[in-house]
C-alpha cells in the first residue's frame, strides 16, 4: 500500500518518503528459508506419506504468512513522510495510526544508533515538537543522519519563510513609497 497523496496540501511537497528499515525483514525471511528448507528435507529425506507432507507443508505456510508476509506488510504500510511542511507518519494495516508534526512546532531533532545500525546504516531519529505530545520517536529509520540534515534544512526553511526579515522590511518600504 502506497502512500496516499491524498493528505497533501495543495502547495505541500514531499521530500522524503521512507518505510522502517530492511533489517525489520531479516528475521521474517530467515524464517521463511527454514520453512521452506524443512518441508523440502521432511520430502526429501523421509519416507513420510504424501498426507503427513502435505500437512506439514500446510503448517509450513500458515507459518510463513505469520512470520513472514505478516511482518512484511506491516513493514510496507509504516511510513514516515518528510514534506515542506510537515511530519506525517502513519502506520498500520486494519486499523491506522497517524501523527503529523508541522515544521514549525519542531524544537529539536537528534539521532542515535548502536555500532550494529550504524554498520546497517540505519537508527533513531528523536524529534522534539511543541505542544503536550512532546517527543516522537522513529526507530530503525534508513540513513538517519542524512534524515536528521534533512529535516533541519526543513524547519530552518520554514522558520525563514515564516520570519519577518530585513528583505521583508526593504520590499515593503519599496511598496509604501511606489503608493
């Protein structure tokens, strides 16, 4: 499921869109390779009856859709979506959660990540907004300091754009003077 354009503005952007790392696929595709390899050695190897495979092999699959396609779309329906204008993030698959931070109401944006996710290159992207929610955390977030440089371009665009300044004062001296 993509991202829906939809909760655009008109005029809003987006300049990053990304999902939950690959490494949050990992375990699920270990799994389904184990899954696969155990009912393909269980006909292989063992003189087992075609019913008893095929029982197996059910159980197989009902393990792989748990472990496995489960994961996945969950994985495929995170995202965390960087515009202009805001943070959208928005996650689950029959029920939805969501939470949009303008660029105007953030504070502070950190990052960390162990030895492990900086290998991977993937972390934690902390961003501290205004308001009685506070901090929002985006975990296993892909290249969390390019993310990070990113989002502080952003709000310091959108602290420019919203401020009153000398180019500002000079226009509208210009404009005061041509009436």
């Amino acid at each position: 499921m993509g991202f829906p354009e939809s909760v655009l503005t008109k005029d809003e952007q987006v300049v990053l869109h990304l999902h939950p790392h690959w490494k949050a696929l990992f375990l699920p595709v270990v799994w389904a390779v184990l899954a696969v390899a155990a009912v393909a050695a269980a006909a292989i190897f063992t003189s087992w009856n075609a019913i008893v495979l095929l029982i197996l092999a059910g159980v197989a699959l009902v393990v792989l859709l748990v472990v496995t396609v489960w994961p996945w779309i969950k994985w495929k329906t995170t995202h965390y979506v960087f515009t202009n204008e805001r943070v959208i993030m928005r996650s689950g698959v029959f029920s939805r959660s969501g939470r949009d931070i303008p660029l105007g109401r953030i504070n502070d944006v950190s990052f960390s990540h162990s030895l492990f996710e900086r290998m991977l290159g993937c972390g934690t992207l902390t961003i501290e907004s205004a308001g009685e929610r506070g901090q929002v955390q985006l975990t296993d977030l892909p290249h969390v300091e390019k993310t990070q440089s990113t989002l502080y371009e952003l709000v310091d665009a959108d602290r420019q754009k919203h401020t009153f300044g000398d180019d500002d004062r000079e226009a509208l001296v210009k404009e005061i003077k041509h009436d």
